[in-house]
C-alpha cells in the first residue's frame, strides 16, 4: 500500500503536469502561464511541507538532524526546517534571477525613454525589403545578446508595426525578430533566463559559453533569416515617420545620449568580469550599473525635477505588462522546479535517462524538441534540473573522465542544453516568450507560422546543432 508522502508527491506531479498543459495550450485556453506557473510554484511548495517529515528524512535526514541538535522532532520543527534550510535555497536562486531581470529591464527602459535606441530607426531606414530584413534582423540578434530577448522583441515588434503596413509582410518580418531573438539571446550568459540560470549555478563560465555557441548561433540564426529573405519582392511600401515625441523625456543631444548607452549596455558587458573578479551573485553587478546609469539620467534630465504635469509616455504598456509577466514566469517555473528536485522526479528521471539512454547529445535533442510547445525557459529548467554540476553518480558504460565531460562546469551537457532549448523553442511562436509576443501583436496562427517559418527554423537549428556536435567532439 501506498504510503501517503508518495500520494502527496503524485498529487503534486499530476497538479505540474497539468499546469504544464496549460502553459503549452495558452492560445487556445486563454489562461495567462505566469500565473500558471505562480500557481504550480505556490501550491506545489505547500503540499510538500503538509508531508514534509517524510520527504525531509527520505532527502535530508543528516541535515534534519544537525538542525533538531538533540531537540525533539515534531511537525513544527520540520516546517521550520523545510522553510529555513531547503525553501529559501529555491527562494534565493529564483529571486537573484529575477533581480537580474529587474535590473536589466529598467537599463532598457531608461536607455529607451531616453532615445538611446532611435538610431535604430534611422539605420534601417530603406525601401529594399531584404535589406531592412537584415538590419532588423542584426539589430535583434545584437540587442538580445546584451539584453532580454522579450524586451528586444518587443522593442522591434513595435518598430516593424510602425514601418511596414502589410500585416502579410509584419508576419514575415516579426518571425525573424523572433528568431533573431532567441537566437542572439542563447549566445551570451545575460541574454536569455536560461543561460543566466546555468552561468548563476556555476554551470558554465561566460567566455567559454559564447565561444562554443557563436558559431551554432550564427547558423541558426542566419540559415532561416536568407531563407525567409528570399521569399520577399524587391521593395515594399514603407512608412518613414518623424521621431516621436516622447513627452516628458528628454530629447538629449547625441553625445549624452551615446554615454547613457555606453554605460548601460557596457556595464552589462562587464558583468561577467565582475562576477569573476568579486564571485558574488550576478543581479549585483546588475544593480550597480542600474544605480550608475539612474544617476547619469538624472543629472541629464535635471530641467525635469520642477516638472508639475507629466504627460504619457510614449512607450506602450505591452512592454512594462510583458517584462512583469516574464519575471513571474521565471520565479513560478525556478519554485516548481524546486520542490520537484525535493520530491525525488529529477532523480528518478535522470537515472533512467542515464541507463537507457547515456547520449546528452539525443537527451538535448528530444527535450529540444520539446522546447517547441513547451515554453524554453520551463523546458530549459526541467532538463537543467535533471543534473547537477555538482553530481558524482556515473552512468553505466561510461568512465569517470567521460561523465566529466558533460556535466562538470562547462560540460558538453550545459551548452547542448542551453543551445536546444532557446533555438527550437522558435519551430513555433508558444516555445518562447518571444514567439508569443508576436503572436499576441499579430494575431499569428500556428498553422502559418509553422510552415512558413518553423521549418526553416527547424532545419537552422539542426544546422546548428551539428555544428556544436563538430566543435565539441
């Protein structure tokens, strides 16, 4: 008979599983994931500390221990123990990522309040239809490497609505933003949730990470975007409008406006260097450029101190409503993920992986693939959770030596996992936030994306993917 922590456990798999389905079926159900994933982070952590005493002494019994220091155990002191010892663990993990997305958006909001991203327009100003494909498509790739790839898309989405009024051209255009996005955002450790997350664990190392997916990136990325070019006439009707007014922003001359970006995007640049000089938690480093790059804007901005009516922005809420929508997606998934690795799933699973299995490269392949439907960072962080850099267990057939290629830091199972899950999460627009970004603005339906997009998209990352295999192998 069953005992009733395993009933509890089940009962918490069968609640994540459907949050799961949810999160997959968004556009057809309508029900936001980031509360889906608050949901299944929320409740999942409140099932396990109703039964905690069995999953504390079956996980952590000689910390259980250590903690009581002779007392005696009771429910409180097991609550007590979960919530101070193995709770704020997840709690601490998920919160520096969001602190690092908080900082980074509101560099992107400053930078952008401030005009520091209108050259943009300027530069890719052009009636040659596959030439403003290629800028656009740079801007993105570049953009998202330094920043997240929800606000670069988003950014660009609303730059494409502005210039092109074909909604058929939109779609085709929007796409690439997409893929560019995810593509751009996957080759640096601060471009995409999921890289933050393995860089943050000690997983990978910043240098080492963009030197081995710079060249799977590039294919992915510029495999599907000629693809797509090819498809375009010569030139199309564009629409060229004046620089907007922004209200109670500053148009700041051109020099004050190349120092706030070279400060902001800069200062992310240095990121990495801080974290290897000081060893102390990204989101600090982030934080300190926030605080540098806020205190320039004000001095900047000064003759706005006195400023009694303040008019409306020009920036749209979809960005401030989507960036908040990201951040709690992110903490959902990283709870759930927790209290899943507390339960015993992730041992189960990899240790099945491991004796049926042993390949990372068809693992990172099949949970690739899934990135498709399932949003990436959730895909992402359910296979990154599957091991640890930390792990000693050795997979039947394989030496100590070859297990330590893949999973110590910079192991081959890091970078496999990182490049699959932000790159096929672009065969349809429900794989990433980007994707459902552009579905959102362009009412896009998955039948045409898929197949005048995620193909292309599907045969770059494969592309890509082989590439990876060469440079590692």
């Amino acid at each position: 008979m069953w005992k009733l922590h395993t009933i509890m456990a089940l009962i918490i798999i069968g609640i994540i599983l459907l949050g799961f389905l949810l999160i997959i079926t968004e556009n057809y159900t309508n029900v936001n994931k980031a509360a889906v994933a608050i949901f299944m982070g929320t409740v999942g952590w409140i099932l396990y500390i109703s039964y905690g005493t069995d999953f504390v002494i079956s996980q952590h019994l000689q910390s259980y221990q250590e903690y009581l220091a002779g007392a005696m155990h009771t429910s409180e002191n097991v609550k007590e123990f979960i919530a101070q010892n193995i709770f704020l663990h997840y709690l601490a993990k998920a919160s520096g990522i969001a602190l690092f997305l908080i900082a980074t958006m509101a560099i992107v909001e400053i930078l952008d309040n401030n005009g520091c991203f209108d050259f943009i327009e300027a530069w890719v100003r052009t009636r040659n239809s596959k030439v403003l494909l290629w800028k656009l498509a740079i801007a993105t790739f570049i953009l998202s490497a330094n920043l997240d790839n929800l606000t670069t898309t988003v950014m660009i989405l609303m730059l494409i609505h502005k210039l092109i009024p074909s909604r058929q051209y939109r779609l085709l255009y929007g796409s690439v933003a997409v893929i560019s996005a995810n593509c751009g955002g996957a080759l640096t450790v601060i471009g995409s949730p999921e890289g933050l997350v393995l860089w943050n664990m000690g997983a990978i190392t910043a240098t080492d990470y963009s030197l081995h997916l710079l060249l799977p990136c590039l294919a992915a990325w510029i495999i599907p975007t000629y693809w797509i070019s090819r498809t375009l006439p010569e030139s199309m009707k564009i629409e060229f409008m004046g620089m907007p007014y922004r209200g109670d922003d500053t148009n700041l001359n051109v020099w004050q406006r190349v120092v706030m970006l070279f400060v902001g995007i800069g200062g992310l640049w240095f990121i990495p260097t801080f974290h290897t000089i000081t060893k102390l938690s990204p989101f600090l480093g982030a934080l300190c450029v926030l605080c540098v790059l806020w205190v320039i804007n004000e001095i900047f901005n000064r003759k706005l101190a006195n400023v009694e009516v303040m008019v409306q922005r020009r920036k749209l809420r979809i960005l401030q409503y989507g960036s908040t929508q990201l951040i709690l997606f992110v903490v959902g998934i990283m709870l759930t993920m927790g209290v899943l690795g507390e339960i015993g799933v992730f041992n189960n699973v990899s240790d099945y992986l491991n004796n049926h299995v042993a390949n990372v490269w068809i693992i990172g392949a099949l949970l690739g693939l899934l990135s498709s439907v399932l949003d990436n960072f959730a895909n992402g962080m359910t296979a990154i959770s599957l091991y640890s850099v930390h792990s000693h267990y050795i997979p039947a057939g394989q030496t100590a030596s070859e297990y330590a290629l893949n999973f110590i830091q910079n192991g081959t199972y890091w970078k496999v996992i990182a490049f699959t899950s932000a790159i096929f999460g672009s065969i349809l627009p429900i794989g990433s936030m980007s994707g459902l970004a552009l579905m959102k603005e362009n009412k896009v339906r998955l039948s045409w994306y898929f197949n005048n997009i995620g193909i292309k998209a599907l045969v770059g990352g494969l592309i890509g993917y082989l590439i990876l295999w060469i440079i590692i192998s």
